[in-house]
C-alpha cells in the first residue's frame, strides 16, 4: 500500500510539471503549432464580415498575407468583441484583429503591434432626426457596439445612463431603426456599409473621433508580436496592406 502511494504521489508530480509546461507553451510562437489563430467579430464591414461561410475583409486578408510569411495558417475565430482581448490574454488566440483601436487601457492589457490603418468615429441617424451635429448629442440615448472605442467615449462623454450597449453594429443599428436609441455611434466604413443597406439613415458630416488601428498580442507573447510587426512592416513598405485597404475602400 504504501509503495502504491509512492506510486500514485509521483504520478502526480510528474503531471503538474507537465502542466505546468503546457502552460508555458502559451508564450512560444503560436498555440496550435503550425496556425495562426486570429480572434476577431465578424460583423464589422469592410474589416470583417462573412460571405457566405467565409470571413473575409481588411483584416482577414492582411492576417492572411501575415501568416503566409510566417509560413502558418490562418486561423480566424468569430467571437464577441469584448472576449478578444480577453481570450489573447488567456492564450486562446494569437493575436486579436478586428478594426481595434489602440488606447491606454488596452495596452494595460495587452501589447500592439505598429498601426495598420486610421479609423474615423462617426455618428449615425435617422434621415429626419433632429440630431445635425455632435453638440446635439447631450441627453440622447446612444447606441453603440459593447467594448469599442465608441461604447467607451460615448460612456465617458455623456454617461453610461445614456448609452445602450449592443453586441455588435448590427443590433445597434436595428435599436436606431426601431426608436430604441436616438443614434449610433460606430466607425465609419461599418457605417457607410450599414447606412447603405437600410434605408432612412444618414450618417453626421462632423466626425466623432479619429483612432488608429492595430493588432493585440498577449503581453508575454513579445517574440509572435516582433515576428508579426515585422512582417506587417514589410507588408505595409511593399504597398500590400495599401492595395488592401483601397480595394475594400475606394478612394471617394
């Protein structure tokens, strides 16, 4: 009895130091050896969306262009956005792309790569609101999508009283539609896109704010941040992430 629990005692501690090994492999270069996993919410047109059963746009195609020089696959995850930072700081993804944009409290998070694109915070509204212009904003109800950079300033700007917090545009969108907020506030290529897909909005002249945008990286995981920021680098040098972003956004 008591050489099986010798026994049964060494079992264990064997287990827990490869536990704790596994553990460690959350800082080598990709989780899953062999893929880059890339979390993201795929309703944010033109950066991701879904055609058909495939997730493509801005981002898609840039990470995409990333992993092949890293010689991985690409791996895309839809999730919620408030569970991408979250799920890099856990290891459960590589990185985090998804039209985000960098700010103090996320980088308390997480690390970022070098800005890949400029993102405008824009308003949206009914074609007859009485809302013309950001100073008209004061005692509205604001929608915006849970977590972004427009959830954050409009909470901070008018109080969280007044902001409603949907998962994603498109429910934010439909709130508008619906007379459940009095606007959206989101970025402005997913507003050009939801703008044109239902009738009877309009979107404010005047810009809410301007943000630039970057991919999120697990803090320990520094040596998949450099490898990824430099072929962002050469990718943004080479004029491929230009061709990209003008092929999804025509100049106006």
């Amino acid at each position: 009895m008591k050489n099986l629990k010798k026994i049964l005692a060494l079992t264990l501690a064997i287990l827990f130091v490869f536990s704790l090994a596994a553990c460690g492999k959350s800082n080598s270069l990709t989780v899953t050896e062999g893929k880059l996993t890339m979390a993201t919410n795929a309703s944010f047109p033109p950066y991701e969306y879904y055609d058909g059963d495939n997730i493509v746009g801005i981002d898609a195609e840039i990470a995409g262009l990333i992993a092949d020089k890293l010689g991985l696959e690409l791996e895309i995850a839809d999730v919620e956005f408030d569970s991408i930072i979250p799920g890099v700081q856990a290891g459960k993804y590589d990185m985090g792309m998804a039209g985000m944009t960098v700010t103090d409290e996320r980088k308390e998070k997480v690390n970022f790569s070098d800005s890949y694109a400029k993102g405008v915070q824009v308003v949206i509204v009914k074609a007859d609101s009485a809302i013309t212009s950001i100073d008209d904003l004061e005692g509205k109800k604001i929608g915006v999508q849970q977590a972004t950079t427009g959830d954050i300033y409009a909470s901070d700007d008018y109080g969280e009283e007044n902001v409603t917090k949907y998962a994603n545009g498109n429910l934010a969108v439909e709130g508008l539609k619906n007379d459940k907020v009095d606007c959206v506030i989101i970025d402005n290529e997913p507003a050009k896109a939801y703008v044109k897909a239902n009738e009877g909005l309009k979107i404010l002249d005047t810009s809410y704010a301007d943000e630039d945008y970057a991919i999120s990286f697990n803090k320990d995981n520094t040596e998949l941040q450099e490898k990824v920021n430099a072929a962002l680098k050469e990718l943004i040098a080479d004029g491929s992430v230009a061709k990209i972003v003008n092929k999804y956004i025509p100049a106006e």
